[in-house]
C-alpha cells in the first residue's frame, strides 16, 4: 500500500495506513428509514414492559453497588488512537454510557440524557477512538473499534431526541460518528476471513445501526446488502454451518455462537426496517441456529468441521470451548432471548429457553442484564420474557 499521502483521498486520518482512508461513497437509495426503530419498537416495546411491569429491565444497574453517574465509569483521558488488544477499559466505559442512555430512552431520567450527552460531546470535540495505532491491523484492532462504536450509536440513537440537544450538538456527534465507522468499516487486506466471519458481521451490524442512528438510509442498507453476502450458501453450508467459524478448532463453537450474536440482532434491526433476513437464502439464520443447538447437545456435529484447525488457540477440537460464553451470561447467550421472543414455536427455540434459563441462574451477579455490543446493547430490555424479567427484578430488590 502507498503511503504517499498525497493519493490518498483524506477522510480520517488511520496511523495504520500511513495516509488517509479514502471516503465512502455509497449510492443514493429511496429507502426510508422508520424512526423510533433500532433493534425493537421502541414504543411498543415500552408499552409492553409497562403492562408487564417490567421496565426497570431497561434501567442501568451498576456492578457493586457504585453510584451510577460515578465518573469512574467514565473516560476521563484522551483515547483517540487504540492500540489492538487494550479494549476492555474504553470498553467497559462506552458500555455503562449506552446502558445509561438506554435508561433514559426506556424510563425518562433527565439526568441520564445530560450525562451521556456531555460525555459524547468531550468524546467527539476530541475524536476519540477514530483511530487505531499501527500494531492494531491484526483484525483485533478494528474488531475493538468497532464494539466501541456500537455502543457510541447506541448512546446517540438512545439520546439524540433529549430537549438539550442541540442542532450544534447532533452536527459534532454525528460527524465524529462518522469517523468512526469508516474508519471501522476497513477490513485487513490480506484476510478474506475477516470478511466473512464474526468480524464481517460486527462490521455489517455497526454501519446498519450508523445508518438508522444517523438517518442515511444508504449506510443501512450497504450493511444489509453485505449481510446477505455472508448468509449466502458460499458461507452457509446446506447443515447450517458456517464455514468460516466452524474450523476454529476448540474453539468453533464459540466463534459460531459470537458470530450468531451478531446475526440474529442484524435480522432484528432488518426486521424494524421491513427487511426479512430470518427468511434469506432458504432460511439460513434458522439452519445455523439449528446446527449451533444439534452441536450442543452432540460436539461431534462440529468436531467433523473443526478439525480443520485455524486458530485453535491451543484447544484441540474433540474439546469445545463452551465456558466462554456461558460463565458470563451477560455477553454470551443475549441473542438467545432475541431468537426465542420472535420465534417461540421454532425447533431450537425450547433448548435455547432452557439454556437461558440455566445460565441465569448460575450468574454472578443476576441482577445484570443480558448486555453486549453484539446485541446492541441491552438484550433483556429489548427481548426478555416476563418470567425471566421477574426473576431478575426479584434479584434486584434481594438485599
């Protein structure tokens, strides 16, 4: 790649590079984008936790007890440029900021707007994370930008209709928005995997969410369009396997669960938009879920494809990686409750109930919501069932 960066188009500056990314130019479309929808109807969805008295799923529950407007949850130093494994901190951060924006999109607290909109005013007059520095073009780098900027848009989107937000106010976000998921938006050249793999679709589910935070319609639908590309049957076999997380070895299975995070929130945000992915190429997202749940409940289904190891990590494929995913119910299993209210008479939907259940109870903390940058945010606000809302609020008020 040249580094001349005179023939470079300048857009965002990426240490990586050594010159400017070029800008996105996306075609024009009549699509329009229907509001109050990120990942559910907002305001049915409220509606329904209201009558079932179920609303505070969507309140802001800090770890151990901190005040929750406690700076310390907040980024309090420049970060514009992140190095390729330094994720959990700025992370961790961006996660309680869309967690308080939730809070205020779902039970009105003026405060919470107020304070995620002072914090993504600091962060976007700085440019933080629009950068990533030169050791970052591992993949892990983009991978880190891009969960921070889900969970910025889900801050925005969450927010951007408060009475204090200004026209001035919207203009600086959402060009500091920009930024980032162009910036994100680059795959590494030398790995056709990253495109077609959990990374792809995080890429994919980041510009769809950008398109509807930011109302541009073509952002949406480039994010849609390459959506289809990986459920199509070159990355989907006929088993509904997916072939590019399916050869990691011991570790197949929990690539193949990240990877459906990702695929049933994006067939959920297409669902709010009128676009039904449930249903592309001879179903595919129900064959993966289907294959995911056989392998389950049999390993050997994924073994005979894990076997062909790439990046194992260290575990043979006789042994499956299952406790990534379930020893931290917050993250890992948030699309199961996206799967199970949408389609609650399908094959896998009884297992994965029961495997949610099981995990919730084994938490930690199970006062916590089901929350992650692959599910946009917080999965039991937008998904969970009465009963387990009521269990976990019942987990909430135990002293």
């Amino acid at each position: 790649m040249s580094t001349d960066k005179s023939a470079c188009t300048l857009a965002i500056t990426l240490v990586i590079s050594g010159c400017s990314a070029p800008a996105v130019e996306l075609a024009q479309t009549d699509r329009q984008i229907q509001p109050n929808r990120l990942v559910v109807n907002d305001n049915e969805r409220k509606a329904t936790l209201t009558a079932s008295n179920s609303l505070q799923l969507c309140d802001h529950v800090p770890l151990f007890g901190f005040d929750r407007y406690d700076e310390q949850f907040v980024i309090n130093k420049p970060i514009p440029a992140l190095p390729s494994l330094s994720s959990g901190y700025a992370r961790e951060q961006l996660k309680n900021i869309s967690a308080e924006a939730t809070a205020y999109r779902f039970l009105g607290n003026p405060k919470s707007a107020e304070f995620v909109l002072t914090h993504l005013q600091d962060w976007a007059r700085d440019d933080y994370f629009t950068q990533i520095e030169r050791n970052g073009d591992d993949g892990n780098g983009r991978f880190t930008q891009r969960s921070l900027a889900i969970y910025a848009l889900i801050s925005w989107y969450m927010i951007k209709d408060a009475p204090n937000v200004t026209p001035a106010d919207t203009a600086q976000i959402e060009t500091w928005l920009g930024k980032m998921v162009r910036s994100a938006s680059r795959i590494k050249s030398r790995s056709a995997t990253s495109t077609y793999n959990n990374h792809g679709l995080m890429r994919t589910h980041m510009q769809m969410l950008y398109g509807i935070a930011t109302n541009q319609p073509a952002w949406y639908e480039k994010g849609l369009d390459a959506t289809q590309d990986i459920l199509s049957s070159a990355h989907v076999r006929d088993d509904g396997s997916l072939k590019e997380e399916t050869k990691r070895g011991g570790w197949a299975t929990f690539y193949t669960n990240l990877a459906l995070s990702n695929l049933v929130t994006i067939a959920e945000i297409a669902h709010q938009q009128g676009d039904n992915l449930y249903d592309y190429n001879d179903q595919a997202i129900h064959r993966a879920v289907d294959f995911f749940v056989n392998s389950m409940d049999d390993p050997s289904t994924m073994i005979d494809y894990a076997q062909t190891c790439f990046a194992c990590r260290g575990l043979a494929a006789e042994n499956q990686n299952y406790q990534a995913f379930t020893n931290n119910a917050t993250w890992g299993v948030g699309w199961m409750l996206a799967y199970i209210n949408r389609f609650p008479d399908q094959p896998s939907t009884a297992y994965l109930k029961r495997f949610v259940d099981k995990v919730k109870r084994q938490q930690s903390y199970p006062d916590q919501p089901f929350y992650s940058f692959n599910t946009a945010g917080n999965a039991s606000c937008y998904w969970a069932w009465p009963e387990l809302g009521a269990a976990q609020q019942t987990a909430a008020a135990t002293p």
